[in-house]
C-alpha cells in the first residue's frame, strides 16, 4: 500500500512569534483561511519541507506541539487547540 504525500505542514507567525504548528493540503488556501479568520496581516505562513503523508505530518505537528509546550511552561500556540 502506498501513501500519497499530499500534505504539507506549515508553521504559522504572528511577527516573530509562533501560533501555530499545523498541517493542510493546500499552504496557499490554508494561509487566506488564517488571515480571514484572525483579520492580521502580520500573519505568515511557512511550509516546512516536501509534501508527506498525512500521518507523518500529524506526527510531526503532535512533535513540534510537545517541543513548544515544554519550552513555554506547558503553554501551546496561540491557535493550536489540540
């Protein structure tokens, strides 16, 4: 069985800040989505490598979640509600 790579992740900015580790099959459509729904132009979105398969890119958002979380006293990303 193969798995599609289909899915980019992406991190998500506030200026310098981080807000969001996510993952999404279209980068560009995600990043409108953010702006629309948080009205912030300083927002930006960066893809982070090649397209993966969806499970490893939930494997690593679950990661750099963790990662984050224990480097702001157990506080996740501004947006990152799991």
């Amino acid at each position: 069985m193969s798995r599609e790579r289909d899915t980019y992740r992406y991190v998500l900015r506030n200026g310098r800040d981080i807000v969001q580790y996510g993952v999404t099959d279209n980068p560009e459509a995600r990043e409108q989505e953010h702006q629309r729904k948080h009205n912030n132009a300083d927002l930006s979105l960066t893809v982070e490598g090649p397209a993966v398969a969806r499970e490893s890119a939930l494997a690593w958002e679950r990661v750099r979640i963790e990662q984050f979380c224990r480097a702001h006293d157990g506080k996740k990303p501004r947006y990152n509600k799991v």
